[in-house]
C-alpha cells in the first residue's frame, strides 16, 4: 500500500474543490491504485490508512460508510470529468472493500506535481501545500465541536509556528499527521494557548517496525494481548499501532 503522505498524483485545482480532509485523504488512496483500475482493501485497513483506528473512530461500517466513504466519494465522483470516477462495494459478512476506479483524463507525468503532508513549510511564508492546509482545517473543525475557538486564524498561526520548530527540530523524522493529533489533543482540553505549547511532543528511536508490527498483528489475531505486553515495552506497542491493548 502506498502511504498516503505520498507519490500520489495530485491535481491543485482539484483538490481545492474538495470539502474535507476525508476527501482529500481518500483521493489519495484511489489515485495511488488508480492504475490498477480495481484493488480491494480491508474495513479496519482503510480505517487505519485515515487515521481513524488508533483513535477508535467509525468502528462499525454503516456509520463509516455513511459519515466517511459515501459522502467522500459521492464528492469525488461530482468532479469526475476532471479526473477519476469512483465505484464501491462491500459484500455482507466479507471484511475487504471492494473498489473499482475509472479513469476520466490522462495524465501527463511531466506535468503531475506531488503533495506530501510531511512536506517542508518555508519558514518566510510560513504557508503549508494545500494538501497540510486542508489537514490543518479539518481538524480544528473537529476540535470545534469539543471546545471553543475564539478566534481560528491567530490558532491556525501558533500551529504552523509549531509545525516549522518541529519540522527543524526533528528534521527527516518529522511526521506531520503525529504533530497534528498532539496539536488537536491540546485544543480539545484547553491547554493549547500559545505557540510551543506542545514542546514535550518528542518522537525518539522508538518508531513503527513493519517485521515487529507483523507479529503483533498475528498475536493480537490469537487474543494474546497479555503476550503482547510481555514480550514488548508500551511505547513500542504504541508505535506499532496496538495501543488499544494497553488502554483496554
């Protein structure tokens, strides 16, 4: 699976059109498998590719598929003429998510330009690509919805001073969506009230293991989550995306 902070093939315009970062997270899904044309994927899969399973977020699929995929899609597929169409389906019973993409325009490779949400902000015009704005907005919307904001832009400003000192601090092991949560964190409980708020958010050697990450998954499968715990420390756990083993 290619990951969705990058080698998509984004078009600006378009992605300006769109409504939500959902949207935008999805479209980059369907266009790193747009050359496959059909791909399928599992519920909790995509789940974690949004961002959504760590969180615990749209664990049932009639409320992902109405809140999340459906409107995503139904907003892609209005554009279709510039770009791609969209069809889906999930058999009852069946984990996986069946996708079919249909290509409305060829592209021209030379003229593609990439989006990556961990991409560098210039530190003079302090402006994030589209694709890091659009992340930026959907989650204050959803931190609305738990606490007030008076006023969104001065926010939005102390973010991106935060983001450009974690960029420089952590350089290549910055991670834009990780600063971006612990942001979000503050917000909701009211401790985010000026820039460098969030300055304990550290990320060290601990980091997602893919080999370790595998094994994890084939215990946790078995309900071994007690062997989880033994066999490795919490952060590690955390890193490799079982954290719910430790909060449960």
């Amino acid at each position: 699976m290619v990951p969705i902070e990058s080698y998509c093939q984004l078009d600006l315009k378009l992605l300006s059109a769109f409504g939500s970062g959902n949207t935008i997270r999805l479209y980059e899904i369907f266009k790193s498998y747009a050359f496959k044309k059909t791909f399928d994927i599992g519920f909790n899969e995509l789940r974690k590719q949004l961002g959504f399973f760590n969180e615990g977020n749209y664990p049932e699929w009639k409320y992902f598929n109405a809140k999340v995929l459906k409107p995503a899609v139904k907003d892609i597929n209005s554009h279709k003429q510039y770009d791609i169409e969209v069809f889906y389906e999930k058999r009852r019973g069946l984990d996986k998510i069946s996708f079919t993409i249909k290509i409305h325009r060829p592209q021209d490779l030379s003229k593609i330009q990439v989006l990556n949400l961990n991409e560098e902000i210039d530190r003079i015009s302090r402006k994030p690509n589209l694709i890091q704005q659009k992340y930026i907005e959907t989650v204050l919307f959803f931190c609305k919805k738990d606490s007030s904001i008076s006023n969104e832009q001065e926010l939005i400003d102390w973010i991106i001073t935060d983001l450009i000192s974690q960029q420089i601090k952590l350089e290549a092991k910055f991670n834009f969506k990780f600063s971006m949560n612990a942001i979000s964190k503050q917000v909701r409980n009211g401790s985010y009230t000026q820039p460098y708020s969030h300055k304990h958010l550290v990320i060290d050697e601990i980091s997602f293991d893919p080999v370790i990450y595998e094994e994890m998954k084939k215990m946790e499968r078995k309900g071994l989550y007690d062997s989880i715990k033994d066999q490795y420390s919490s952060e590690l756990i955390r890193a490799n995306h079982f954290g719910f083993i430790i909060d449960s």
